[in-house]
C-alpha cells in the first residue's frame, strides 16, 4: 500500500461512522466528556434485546428439502452460544473500561487553559509547578478473558461490543475520529511485526482506506512500528483494545514474546485493554492485567456437579430443539443427554460440532433420527482426533485450561535428568548397540574385505579419495542428475 505524507486529522468522515449525538446536561448521567455523552444516544433496549437473539441461521423445517436442511444445520457452527449470567459480568467490566478510561484521559483544550492557569499562579508567587494535580490521571484497566477452547470467548466478546457503535464522527469536536473499541486477533501471527500489520489493518477497516493512506505512515522497523501504535491510539480515540487469540505467541521467539509483552503492558497505561487467551500460565496474564475473567458458561470446571448439571441441561434442551430431523423426538432423552455430554465433556463449541455432524448422518443415512448408536458413530469417525483432548478434561476438571488445551504437548516433554536416563543417554558400553553383522576391522585388512563393501574399494585407489572412488562407480548424485530425477517433487515445503 503507499502511503502520501503524513497529515493529521484530515476533516473526513470515516465510512459507516455514526456522527456524535450528545445528552442533554440536565441528564443525570451527562459527564461533560464528549467521548462518553456521545455514547449515551446509540443505545438503546431495542438493539441490546437483538443482540441476544442476533443469529445468522434459519430454523429449517421437516419439510425443506435434504440439501436445505444440511445447509440450515451447518450455519449452526460458530454461531450458536448460551447466555449465561457470566455474560453480564463481561458487559460491565468492557462497558467500564471504555468509560472510565475516557474519563481519566486528559481533554486537551482544558489541560492547556488549566496548564496556563498554573503557570501564571507559579511565576506570581514565584514557586515552581511541578505537576498538576487538577488533571485526571489516566486509570490502568487491563482485563483478560480465559477460558477453554471452544468455550465461546470470542463470540460473547462480539456480542458486548455489538451494543456499542463502532466509530463516532465528532464533527464539532474539532472533527475528531473515536474509534470506541479496536479488535485485533492474533490468529495465524508468527512475529510481532505481524502483529503489527494486523493491527494496522483492523485501524484501516476502521477509518477507511482513504483516511488511512492520508494520515498513517509507518516505518518497517519494529520497534518504531510499535511506538507508531501507541500513538496511533490516542490520535483516533481508541476506547477500548481487545487482543484475540493471545495464546499463539507461545510459539514466537523468547526475544520477541518479551517486546511483544512488554509493548501490551505499556499499551495498559495508554488505553484500557481486553486480552481473551486459551491459557495463562505462560503470558503471566496475572501480571498484567488488573481482572481476570474465568470464562466456563456450563461450568465445566467449577468442580460443582449440581451446576454442570443445571447448565448443561438448559443448554442441550434449547439446542436440541434446532434439529429438523423427521423421525425425531422433540424432547432429549436422558440417554441421549449423557452419550452428548460425555462425547463434548461439555464445551460449548465441541457440544455444537457433535449436534451438526449427528443431524448430517442421520439425513445421509435416511435414518432420520439421532440415536445412542448413531452418536457412538459419529463420535468414532468424527471425534477420533479429539479424544486426547477430551480424555484431559476427564483427567482434570479444576480449570488449568492451558494443560487441557496443549495435552498434546505432553509427548515433547523433555526426560528428567534422572540416572535412568543418564544411561540411555550414555551408554556404558556402546559396542553392545552396534549391529552383530558389523565389526571394526583395521584399515591394513581392507583389501581382504569382500569387493562390495566401500572400504574394499577405497583400499583399491592409489589416490586416497574416497570421493573419487564413490564418484567412479557412480554413486555421486550430480546436481544435473537432481534435477532431472523423476521421482523427486518438483518444490520442496519450508
């Protein structure tokens, strides 16, 4: 993408942007902050009720045909979830952060009039400002959602954030741009400097690629990417950060995993942060963030039976009335209810997948019904991979998601350095492992070795390279010879 000369502010209104309506200062939650009085206007009970029943998928009849119905049921994937009372304690602490940090951000046209005020006080009473303590201070507010994969995190994540506009258009605000909050997924990202373009290009989508290519000029260098984001952030009013899929930088170098997390924990004291991870013991997301959220809608891991219980049955009834099978029940059997639970372990993602794949077998098998056997097929031909993971949480049901997440890590586990393996490391006496066919034998008796062993042959040339002795009898692979080799592909994978 080029990029003209950076200008600031370009008097431009950001495509889909909805222009700043601001409350009445009689109201009683008018603030004097137009970052947060520009909200008040784009909610309402109408569009949070929607946002609960928000789904892109059509109820399919019995009476649809067999491809109408299988494309109804897939378009349950990745879209179906559960409200729970935890969804509650999500909103708040998102709607929190964008407030208060809104709220403790310095306006600028006040802070210059206040700093100007303070100025003139010191020189007349001839003592020296060294802060002001009349401006807000910006409020730390870092809140990270963890919770198993599949759990839904991100989807309860999209739905907080639904009820909020995306971007507002000040225009009598000096035509400023609030982006209220910013979602940056860390899916597929190998460096930080990935990061760094995914960032940018959830900005872009943000402003729009006109306004963008005027105002946003970054250098390829890491480092002054970085400190580009940070001050990219204050520029267009970011509210709220929201960092997905913050487990995957397990797989970066030890370097850049720390400037990676040392640029979010700065991030922190800039603008309030959102980071959703399928595991924290290796981030230390304790340390950076300020609230933690244990994201378990069926309370799979809360150790109490009573409730898993209570959820999973809410869960799979309401579910259970989306199929469109013919011969079906309409109410869930107590044994189908435990061959599912047993067969997902009662994560939500795991739970819609099995749902989807039981209904497609039953209509490509004309059996038009979801029986015991029938969810022990599925479960064998479709979750065959799965059953590491799902044999994890069996093992351990008190949280420590990232164990459960990467069991099959397990099996890269380094050997303790114990005196057993010591002596596989080091065997006593190595002779012992060498093949009974093979005895070493002095290089003076190599001329009485039989004429197709190798040492043979080099005992045979006067010139002493075993090379060309190889080369002879045309066991040299040429580069030509390479090429030309049939049998080899035509690319080899990185």
């Amino acid at each position: 993408m080029e990029f003209s000369n950076q200008r600031l502010l370009v008097p431009e209104i950001p495509p889909r942007a909805f222009e700043a309506c601001y409350i009445d200062e009689a109201h009683p939650s008018f603030c004097g902050v137009p970052f947060v009085d520009a909200l008040m206007p784009t909610f309402n009970a109408a569009q949070l009720k929607e946002s609960f029943n928000k789904t892109n998928y059509r109820q399919a009849s019995v009476g649809d045909s067999d491809i109408e119905r299988k494309r109804c049921v897939y378009s349950l994937k990745d879209e179906y979830t559960v409200l729970v009372p935890e969804f509650q304690d999500v909103y708040d602490k998102i709607d929190l952060a964008i407030k208060s940090g809104y709220l403790s951000r310095e306006d600028t046209l006040y802070n210059y009039e206040q700093q100007r005020q303070n100025l003139h006080y010191a020189m007349s009473n001839d003592t020296v400002p060294w802060r002001d303590l009349s401006v807000p201070r910006p409020v730390r507010n870092v809140t990270s959602i963890i919770g198993c994969k599949g759990s839904g995190k991100t989807l309860v994540m999209q739905q907080c954030l639904s009820m909020y506009p995306r971007v507002i258009w000040h225009a009598k605000q000096s035509e400023q741009v609030q982006i209220v909050y910013l979602s940056v997924n860390l899916k597929g990202a190998t460096s930080p400097i990935e990061y760094c373009s995914i960032f940018l290009q959830s900005l872009e989508n943000a402003i729009g690629k006109q306004k963008y290519a005027s105002e946003v000029v970054v250098s390829p260098n890491l480092r002054a990417a970085l400190l580009k984001i940070r001050s990219l952030l204050i520029t267009y009013n970011v509210g709220l950060v929201v960092i997905d899929s913050l487990q995957v930088i397990e797989k970066w170098k030890y370097e850049e995993r720390n400037i990676f997390l040392e640029h979010i924990d700065g991030l922190g004291d800039l603008v309030p942060l959102l980071l959703i991870s399928n595991s924290n013991a290796i981030y230390e997301l304790s340390d950076i963030s300020q609230s933690n959220i244990d994201w378990d809608p069926l309370m799979r891991f809360s150790g109490k039976d009573d409730l898993i219980v209570e959820r999973w049955s809410l869960f799979s009834k309401k579910l259970w009335k989306r199929n469109c099978l013919k011969n079906q029940s309409p109410e869930l059997s107590d044994e189908l209810s435990s061959e599912w639970f047993d067969a997902c372990e009662g994560i939500i993602g795991l739970a819609v997948h099995f749902f989807v794949a039981c209904q497609i077998e039953a209509i490509n098998s004309g059996v038009e019904q979801i029986t015991v056997s029938l969810m022990k097929d599925v479960r064998r031909k479709e979750f065959r991979l799965k059953e590491g993971f799902l044999s994890a949480i069996k093992s351990d049901k008190n949280k420590i998601f990232e164990r459960l997440i990467n069991s099959h890590d397990k099996r890269r586990v380094k050997p303790k350095n114990n005196k057993s393996n010591q002596a596989l490391a080091k065997p006593q006496n190595p002779e012992k492992l060498q093949r009974n066919d093979f005895k070493r034998i002095s290089r003076k008796d190599w001329s009485k070795l039989p004429l197709d062993d190798l040492r043979y042959l080099f005992s045979q040339d006067k010139n002493g390279s075993f090379y060309h002795v190889l080369k002879n009898e045309k066991l040299i692979l040429s580069m030509s010879d390479l090429i030309s080799y049939a049998e080899l592909p035509s690319a080899v994978p990185r």
